[in-house]
C-alpha cells in the first residue's frame, strides 16, 4: 500500500443536511471508530455575522443556494434513499434557521465531552422526528431529554471565541475548496457526496490498522475534563480536536 498522507483524513459534515446525515450514519456503521480516526469539521451557512468574520480573514462561503426544482427532487430522493438504508426519516421544516446554533454548539459539545451523545440526539430529532434543530426552545427540549448539559450547549452561539472557532471550520471549508457535504478528503483524494462514501472507504479501511495504531500514539492518556462540575466545564475553553482549527 502506498504511504499514507500525515494528516489524518477530514470528512466535512453539516447537520442540515439529509445526505451527510446518511453519509455519518453509514461510516459510523462500516468502522465505529471513525470519529476517532477522522477529522469531522461542521459545514454551515454563515449568518450575518460570521460571514463578515470569514470575509475579514479573506473567505467565503462556496456552496449556492438550489433551486425549488431541486429541492423538491432531493425531498423525493432522500426519502428514497433512506428507505433503502432502513432507516427513519422525517423532514424537518425549517423556519427562519440561524445554522450557527446547531453547530457552534457541537463544537461546545466536543470541549464537554458529550459530542457524540450531542450529535446522535440532535440527529435524531432532525431527521427521525423532523424537529427544528435551529428553533432554541425545541433545541433546549433535545437537550434536556438527553441529559447533556444545556446552557453551555445553547449559549454557544454568544460566545465569541466559540464563533471564532467556528469561523476557523469556515475558513478551512474555503481553503479545501468544499462546496457541498458530505464531503471527504485525505491528501490529494477528494470525495463529495453520499454516493461517493463506498470509494472513500475503499481508500481508507486498507490504512485503518495504521491510522489506529497512529491514534494510539498520539492519543491523551486521560480526558483531562471527565469528573469537573459543569460549571468549571462550562468556563473552560478547551481545545477540540475534532477538526481543523479546533473546530469540528
């Protein structure tokens, strides 16, 4: 097998959408340890503020709004697809969504140590339930049903240095030149969409046995904040190593 690049492979994901929804699902079941072994970075629609924050620092956001033709065509497919998949769905209504909500919470998610749990009942409310995730009351309800710690979660968003973080998995979507998600890459290799899942696994499951074992080389001996009250958590600004830019 060729070598492999030094960075770990990236998968860019958002919680809008159907197919990184699907995308996720279908890699976590292939190697339940990839979230372990990949970089996720969140992908989403700045709003107002954060897209001037992105231009301040010489990016923008690639990805253009579809068409209702479109739209109406991926309605049909994603519920096609996930039929197929055997899994529920639900499409949501979105009503005014402000993105950063969901995703800037995640990232506040990985610093607590709760974001898979964050993850799996956002998206299971999103697309099992078809929730507005974007909707702080009902996003405050997913948290509190799933026993995550709410206030740090839903106040991520004002906070600053968090939006900056975020604005840092924007600026690493305009440097990878990513235009849509679910969107993978390792060195040269480039793999977007949900169809093209089964050639990135093709590349990474041969490397899997080396890229564990670089995990267990570089891996923390201890979650230095397992046990902390959540108010400490919640003051602390930890590094998340998710993603590029501590974002993701």
């Amino acid at each position: 097998m060729a070598k492999l690049p030094k960075a770990a492979p990236k998968l860019y994901f958002s919680l809008r959408s159907p197919f990184s929804w699907m995308a996720v699902r279908r890699l976590l079941e292939r190697v339940p340890d990839a979230r372990e072994l990949i970089d996720f970075i969140p992908f989403y629609e700045p709003d107002e503020r954060s897209g001037a924050l992105l231009a301040e620092r010489g990016g923008e956001f690639h990805y253009v709004a579809m068409s209702k033709a479109k739209h109406l065509y991926i309605l049909n497919d994603t519920k096609r697809l996930a039929a197929g998949f055997g899994y529920r769905m639900k499409w949501p209504i979105d009503v005014a969504p402000v993105w950063e909500l969901p995703h800037l919470a995640w990232i506040v998610a990985g610093d607590l140590g709760v974001q898979d749990d964050y993850y799996r009942a956002v998206m299971a409310a999103r697309w099992e339930r078809g929730e507005d995730i974007c909707d702080p009351a009902v996003l405050r309800g997913v948290l509190a049903d799933a026993g995550l710690p709410v206030e740090p979660l839903l106040g991520a968003a004002d906070d600053p240095a968090v939006r900056a973080r975020g604005v840092d998995a924007l600026m690493a979507m305009y440097n990878d030149d990513v235009f849509g998600v679910p969107y993978f890459k390792w060195g040269t290799h480039r793999f977007w969409g949900l169809d093209r899942l089964d050639a990135f696994l093709e590349l990474l499951e041969p490397a899997l046995p080396e890229l564990r074992a670089r995990r267990a080389v570089t891996a923390p001996a201890a979650e230095p904040l397992a046990g902390l009250p959540e108010p400490v958590l919640a003051a602390v600004g930890a590094l998340d190593r998710d993603t590029a830019g501590g974002c993701g």
